[in-house]
C-alpha cells in the first residue's frame, strides 16, 4: 500500500469514528493528512464523514487548490491549512463538533485546568479559539494564534481541533478533547474539582521526555497570561500554586500518598494535594501512550 493508499484508508476509518461516536452530524467535520511537502490529502465537502470511500478524497496543494479529485474540498479547509502552515511537525488535522466538548466551547469554558495526568502528558491545556464565521479567513485567524503551541483547540461557538503527527494520532486527540470535556462535566456538576498543584504539572510535563512525547508548548509563567494579539508560544494552565484551589474542596477525600519515585525534586506532600503513586500515573502515560499509537 502506498502511503496516499494508507492515508485515504486511515481517513475513511477516522470519518467512520467520528461519525459513530456522534462527534459529527451532516456533513459536518472535515479530515486531512499532510501526504508530502506540496500536497495533502483530504475529505470532500457534502458528504457524511461516517460513510466516505478512499476514492472521494480530494488532493490539494498548501494553499488549498485541488489537485486532483472528483469532489472538492470543504471550506473549512481554510483552517487546516492554517494549522500546516505554523506546525511544520502537523501531519494531520481532524475537525469535528464533538458535543460535550462543543458545549464548554459554546459556554466559552476552555478546558485548561489540570485534573486529569494523562491530559497533562498529552495535550495539556485546550484553549478557546476566538468566535469567527465559519469557512471564512477569520476562522484561520483565531486559530492562528494557538496553533504554534497547542495540539487540540476548541472553536468558540463552532467545535474542536486536533492536530497531530498522523491522522490516527489526531482522531485519538479528538477522542481526549471529548473524554476530558466530559470528565470535567461530571466533576463540576458534582461541585467538586481538586486540581493538581503547578509542581504537579511541571513533573508530569517532566515524564513527556521520558516517553517521548513530544510536548506542544511548556506552561505560561505565572501571571504572564497574555494579552498578546500574536501567537502564543506557552500554554495557559490554571494551576495553582501549591495549596491553593480554583474550586474550594474538602480535604477528606484527597489522596495523600507520597511518591517519591516519580518526583525529580520531591517534596513533603501536603494535605491539599492530590498524590499519585509511581505505578498509577505509570498505568496513566501507558493508556495515554496507547491511545497516541
Ligand atoms: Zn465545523
């Protein structure tokens, strides 16, 4: 199989998914794979993603002109090309309007606070792109400005964005985007979120190396959230500084067991934080691992 062979297959089973999971009604949502440095591969507008064969894909060059294909491209490829533009690491970008996630980027709630290891070792904070129309060139304009430091993005009033190294690797960021969205759902209607503390994060962003994850962006210093109009090279995480908490908690239930093993600077864990041992958050980054592969 030729590797446009292999990216026209691994499209249709992505639109497959995406349909099935219901992160896509219609015709909504739109897939492409960067096939060399000219070209790239991608779904046709007007079709159901759920019920796509290889021969509907159009091929485009990087400003987005069909090159070859029956079918042309969907509008919202505007976007994509946006993402290949800044990322030149993006193979691969899946858009989709997974509902819950969709949801938190209609109420304007980015999903940047850190509750869950894995999405910290994976995507880390998933900012809200700015409103703008749909296929138009205010679309690549919001997205711009997350794009160079960030791998899954929700769109403000729209849907989600995810990039990757492999079209597989963007639809499994896709699948995190919504799983986390519905995590922090539940958690929130529980009225309770104990969020890990900034060293934390900053040893889970630690162990990336470690499993050769590639990072998109470290996390913003503190107090540095911008009010750049350019591009963001940093990720903002609402992490708080060790005892403190955006959502006030009751301590009982936290967990309190030290992990030395994990630590590259251990220090004395305190009540308010949340403790991991070695082996849970080892079982964490290997799910994680899995689910990028
Ligand atoms: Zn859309």
């Amino acid at each position: 199989m030729t590797a446009e062979e292999q990216a026209r297959a691994d499209i249709v089973e992505v639109g497959r998914r995406l349909w099935e999971r219901g992160y896509v009604a219609s015709n909504d949502g739109n897939i492409s794979v960067r096939l060399d440095e000219h070209r790239l591969i991608t779904t046709p507008k007007s079709v159901s993603k759920g019920f796509m064969t290889p021969d509907m894909m159009v091929i485009t060059d990087l400003d987005g002109r069909k090159i070859a294909g029956q079918r042309d491209p969907s509008s919202e490829l505007k976007m994509h090309l946006e993402v290949y533009r800044n990322r030149p690491d993006a193979r691969a970008v899946v858009h989709a309007h997974p509902p819950t996630a969709t949801g938190f980027a209609v109420a304007g709630i980015p999903l940047d606070r850190p509750v869950l290891a894995e999405v910290i070792t994976t995507l880390g904070s998933i900012p809200i792109a700015e409103y703008a129309t749909p296929s138009t060139e205010e679309l690549p304009a919001a997205v711009r400005k997350y794009v160079k430091a960030h791998d899954g993005l929700l769109l403000a009033n729209h849907g989600a964005l995810a990039v990757g190294p492999d079209v597989m690797s963007a639809y499994y960021r896709m699948e995190t985007i919504e799983h986390f969205a519905k995590i922090s759902l539940v958690a929130r209607t529980l009225g309770r979120e104990h969020l890990l503390s900034r060293d934390e994060v900053e040893r889970l962003q630690g162990l990336r190396g470690m499993y050769g994850i590639a990072s998109p962006a470290p996390i913003c210093a503190e107090d540095s959230i911008q009010a750049t109009a350019g591009q963001l090279d940093c990720q903002v995480l609402q992490a708080p500084d060790s005892r403190e908490r955006l959502v006030p908690s009751n301590v009982e239930s936290v967990r309190n067991i030290s992990a030395p093993a994990v630590a590259m600077g251990s220090s004395a864990p305190s009540e308010a934080e949340i403790r991991l041992t070695y082996r849970e958050l080892t079982a964490l980054i290997e799910d994680a691992l899995r689910a990028l592969k």
